[in-house]
C-alpha cells in the first residue's frame, strides 16, 4: 500500500486555488471508545476495570489523547478545524465529549450530535460539527429494521440537517452490519442498510431537490461491493452521474490500491463518504465536492498511527490486539473529502 494518499502539499495547494477556503469533512471509526463504567443494560462488560481487557482510566485517557492528536493533525493540515467529523464506535455522548474537551480541540468550539441505539454492545455513531460553519436546523435517529429478521439489533443511521453558506445540507452518518458469519452470509443485512440510507436520500431530495446529501460511514463493505454500487446507486466517475445517483469517490481509491484498514494482509476500504449529484455537478458559484489531484477523497494516515512491527506491522496501530493493549489510535484510517466554491 503506498504510503500517503494527499499530501500536506496538496492540501496546501487546494486551500490556494480557491478564494473561500474549502471545508472538510471527515468520517472516523473510533475503534471502540467505551468509558470505563459498566452498562447493565448493554454488552460493556470486557471495556471495564474487572474486564477480559482491564479497561481502566489510564488507558481510556491514553485513547482520549490519541484521537485528539490525530483530529488536530487533520485540522492542522488546513490550518482549520474540519467543518463536520462523523464518528463510529463510541459508547455514549460522554466519550464524545471527552475528546474534544481536550486543549488542542477545545477552540474548536465543536459540538455534537448524538443519540443512544439499541446495538447490543452500545456502541453508537454521532457527529461532530462547527456552528460557525454548519447552521444546524434539526437532527433525528432513524432506526434500521429487518422484517425478516425481527430481533436484529444495531446501530442506527444518525441524520442532522441545516445550512452551509445558506446552501441546505443533510448529513447521515452510520455503521453497517458487520460480516460477522461470513462476508456472503451477511451480505443481505448491509443491502438492506443501504437500501434505506438510499430511500432516506431520495426523501429529502424529493422535499427539496436543492439539499445536498453526505453520506458517511464505517459501511463493512468495500467501496465497490454491491450494497454500495447497487445499494446506495453509487457512481465511481463523476461523468457518470446522472440525477438520483449518488458518487463515491473511494471506488478510485480503492481501484488504485488505497485502503482504510488491513485484514489477513489484505486493505479494505470500509470508510466511506458518499455525495449527491448536486454536490457533483453544482453550478459555478455554489458548494461543490472539490478535487485534489486526480481524486476526489482523501484518507488520512501518518507514521505514527501505523504499527512498526510483529505480526501486524504496516497496519492501522490499534488500541488492542486481542486483549493486550497496544497504546494505539484506531483499527481504521480518517476519511475525507472537500466542499467548496
């Protein structure tokens, strides 16, 4: 796997080219960011003090720190704090409260949209979000439910709306089934997720074609797995957009051989952001997805978030391999994309 997919320069390069700096969004799995209390009513037990993995304050400040570094870096990179920050992995608002509580976010002067969901393990998905930027109007959860499968739980897609530069947007932000049982015999859950992210697109575009959607999310799926591609009706090329569809810019990621995460010493680009037509195709004057190079997102990695070696050296530095604690930062890379006039 090549070692950096945008570089400082680059990103130096597309702030220059534009009057208005363009805004990031960013898409980050967390890597299960559990407090260290135990929750009866969900499966907490193992992230405690008296758990398999001794879950204990030293080593949650440890992980709190970790992310803040690596969320200051990003905005670094910009010199500016990302406009929004969806997250996946987090047990509860109070986690997400933590990080950016920490020195080098505070200023930031972000603040969060969350909601508990009924996944078994109590882990939830939530944004982060600039008001100064993003004019929040609204928020909601919206439960995934298979008729077919009554008793399935997880987590639920999280949807905020409002305004950017007076242009209405809509994010969601979610996390997929995982393969849990196998890729193939799991693979009607994550069609299913994506079939009703797409109909909640369509909704909202259909109330008001002029909302740009994001999408965004640890998917489980490759960015060209059917769920994706079919699911979501999600384009690889922006010339092949056509109004309803939707674009992924981490299908050429993908196909140029950049991954978010290693498994069995294979990438996998799980960690998705998606985007409307309109964001594609925009009119001159108005937001639109920015290119950087022949890419249209980013993936966001440094030395330091990457494991130097043992079995798993080259990949994603972790907070634990099996039940000993590695220090790290995530299982998975940040993700990203710009908008901009």
């Amino acid at each position: 796997m090549k070692k950096f997919l945008l570089t400082g320069l680059f990103a130096a390069l597309i702030v220059a080219c534009f009057a208005q700096k363009p805004y990031k969004v960013v898409f980050y799995n967390f890597e299960n960011l559990f407090d260290t209390i135990n929750d009866p009513d969900v499966l907490d037990e193992e992230f405690t003090p008296e758990g398999l993995k001794r879950w204990n304050s030293t080593k949650y400040n440890k992980k709190i720190a970790n992310l803040e570094r690596v969320l200051f870096d990003i905005a670094v990179e910009d010199k500016d704090f990302p406009a929004v920050i969806g997250v996946s992995e987090i047990e509860n608002r109070n986690v997400m409260e933590d990080v950016i509580a920490q020195s080098k976010l505070a200023h930031a002067d972000y603040r969060v949209v969350h909601y508990d969901s009924p996944d078994l393990r109590g882990v939830d998905v939530g944004f982060y979000y600039r008001p100064d930027v993003f004019k929040l109007e609204g928020s909601a959860p919206i439960p995934f439910h298979m008729p077919e499968l009554p008793d399935f739980r997880t987590r639920d897609f999280v949807t905020m709306w409002g305004t950017i530069d007076s242009e209405p947007f809509f994010f969601l932000v979610s996390h997929w089934p995982s393969r849990l049982g196998g890729k193939e015999a799991s693979d009607p859950k994550r069609m299913a997720a994506a079939r009703r992210v797409k109909e909640i697109v369509d909704s909202v575009q259909c109330a008001n074609p002029a909302t740009k959607v994001v999408v965004m999310g640890d998917l489980n799926d490759d960015a060209t797995d059917d769920s994706i591609v079919e699911g979501l009706g999600a384009k690889g090329k922006p010339q092949e957009v056509q109004p309803g569809d939707m674009f992924n810019p981490f299908i050429a990621l993908l196909k140029a051989g950049y991954g978010t995460l290693a498994y069995r010493d294979s990438w996998n680009l799980f960690d998705n952001i998606v985007v409307s037509a309109n964001l594609v195709d925009a009119p001159a004057g108005t937001l639109r997805l920015l290119a950087v190079g022949k890419f249209y997102g980013g993936i966001f990695r440094r030395p330091y978030m990457i494991q130097k070696s043992g079995q798993y050296k080259g990949y994603p530095l972790r907070t634990f391999v099996g039940n000993d604690f590695q220090g790290g930062f995530s299982d998975h890379f940040p993700v990203y994309i710009y908008i901009g006039k």
